[in-house]
C-alpha cells in the first residue's frame, strides 16, 4: 500500500507540473471559456463518445491537426482561402491555439456555448470568397468545402489517436463519424462522413482533385519550428510533423509530392508512441476534458479510466 500511496503521490506532482506548463503555454486562451459551467449542461456529444476519449490527448490532436492540414492545403480552393485569409505564415502559433479551442469547445464545451462559437466562425465564413490562381473562384461557405475540411479534421484526429496512443477498432471508428455529425452539420459540412465507408468514399471522390503545392511544405516547415508545445516537448516537434505526415493517405502522399524521407523514421515512431500514450495517462485538471467531467458531475479522471 505505502508503494502505491508514493506513487500515486509523484503521479499526482507530475500531473499538476505539466497542468502548469501548459496552462502557462496557452496564456489566456482556454480562459475564454468556462468548460465546467453551466452545471449539467451537456455538450453536443455524449462523455461516452470516442470523441471525449480522442480529444484529451494533445500529442495526437497536434499529429492529427497537421495531417488534416496537409489534406485540405492539398485542394486548390481550400488552399487558397487558407494561406490568404488565415495567420499561419505570421502567427502559426496564435493559430494553432484559436484552432485548438474551437475544437475543445465543439467536443467538450456546453452545447449552448458550442453553438454560439460556430455560429461566430460560420459569419467569418461567409465573409470569405476569392479566387484561385488559375482562375477558380472558390467561397469558404461552399458546403463541398466545408465538408472536405470536417472530413480531414475528423480523419486526422482520429487516425492520429488510433495509430499513435491506442488502436480504435473499425466499430469505434463508425462510432467516431456518427457522433460527430451535430458538429459538421452546424458548421455547415451538410455531407460530412458519417462512417468510415463514407470517410473512405470521399477520399477516394476528392483524391483526383488534390494536387501539389510549395505551400504543404512550407506549412510543414512552418509547423516545425512553431512552439505548439512547453518546454522540453519542443524537441521532439520535428518527430510529430513527421507522423503527422505518415498519417496521410499514401495514394495523396504520392500525389502532394510527400516521400519517405518526410515521414517517421525507424526510431522515432517509438519515441511518438511513448509520448501518445503517456499524454493519454495524464489528467489536466484545468483542461477542458477533465473540467467537462467535472460540469457533468463525473469525476475528473472519468475519461482517463476508459484509456
């Protein structure tokens, strides 16, 4: 008993130092929203989704954001909208967190709040248009694109988690699409994939679409050297780009121009591993994941007992 009393005490240390740093890291941007108030009100899926289990980890939500990134630079009008009306080249970072919290909010946060947020980034939406440099106009309200984006997203979380912190079965997968239809359907994704046949057809509808571009290799560049992480995580960032790009479907890998030489090497797809399960393991108590429990009157840990 003495031993498992010590070593829930050191766990208990170690939890509440990385809380800190993270919490130092972010500044005010989870601030912003209250995740354990108000009291009782559910969010717009259930603490038994795969969502609430997938979206406390922040290694694989990084590896999975950047594979989803990849995926929509590779469509021309996406891309276009992206790089010109969005902060990554000036403030990847900046980005990284407003991107990060709208996710938190959408999984974890209370369902009024949630919707009010997407309400706010569906005007921003509308207000974006333009054209392509070949001529293609291109509006970031068109639900084809909208859908291609949720599909990515929800492709790279989810693939991310499974590859890197803990296999999800293909039920858990189909249960991943189906839960996440409130979501796509506020943000305007009308088509989203709603099980991983569906993911798998649309990759297949939209892969002669996809295309090359300097710009997924600058965005890579760009994203390792950006600190998404406290120190001393930093140091392992290249590691994470480089699984994030292990992620991506290998017929679009061929196709963007990403080779061998941009993904994981032998020994580092061990060294993304450990960090993927042990962020799996480790309680954020100021977190949105724990302070979700926490609003619902579940226990803190609630979701890191599933792992």
């Amino acid at each position: 008993m003495a031993v498992a009393a010590l070593k829930s005490v050191i766990r208990r240390k170690v939890e509440d130092r990385l809380d800190r740093a993270a919490q130092a890291h972010l500044g005010d941007t989870l601030s912003r929203v209250d995740f354990t108030a108000p009291a009782g009100e559910a969010a717009l899926s259930p603490p038994d989704s795969v969502s609430w289990r997938i979206f406390k980890n922040p290694v694989t939500l990084f590896i999975g954001g950047v594979a989803a990134v990849i995926l929509e630079l590779a469509e021309p009008r996406v891309r276009t909208g992206v790089w010109a009306h969005s902060s990554f080249r000036t403030d990847p970072v900046g980005r990284l967190k407003r991107t990060g919290l709208a996710a938190m909010v959408t999984v974890y946060g209370p369902k009024s709040q949630a919707e009010a947020m997407i309400a706010k980034i569906n005007a921003v939406h509308d207000r974006i248009s333009g054209v392509t440099p070949d001529g293609t106009p291109y509006r970031a309200s068109d639900p084809e694109l909208l859908t291609w984006v949720q599909a990515t997203a929800s492709f790279g979380f989810l693939e991310a988690y499974s590859a890197y912190a803990a296999p999800l079965s293909e039920a858990e997968r189909n249960r991943f699409y189906a839960d996440s239809g409130a979501g796509a359907a506020l943000y305007g994704a009308v088509n989203a994939p709603r099980s991983l046949a569906e993911q798998t057809a649309l990759f297949a509808a939209m892969t002669p679409k996809l295309e090359a571009s300097d710009i997924i290799f600058e965005f890579l560049s760009i994203m390792k050297k950006a600190e998404a992480f406290p120190h001393p995580a930093q140091f392992a960032q290249h590691s994470l780009v480089r699984a994030a790009v292990d992620l991506v479907p290998a017929k679009i890998r061929q196709k963007v121009g990403l080779e061998a030489r941009h993904g994981l090497r032998p020994f580092e797809g061990r060294v993304v591993k450990r960090m993927a399960r042990r962020a799996d393991r480790l309680v954020l108590r100021s977190g949105p994941a724990a302070s979700a429990c926490r609003r619902l009157g579940l226990p803190e840990d609630y979701l890191y007992r599933r792992s």
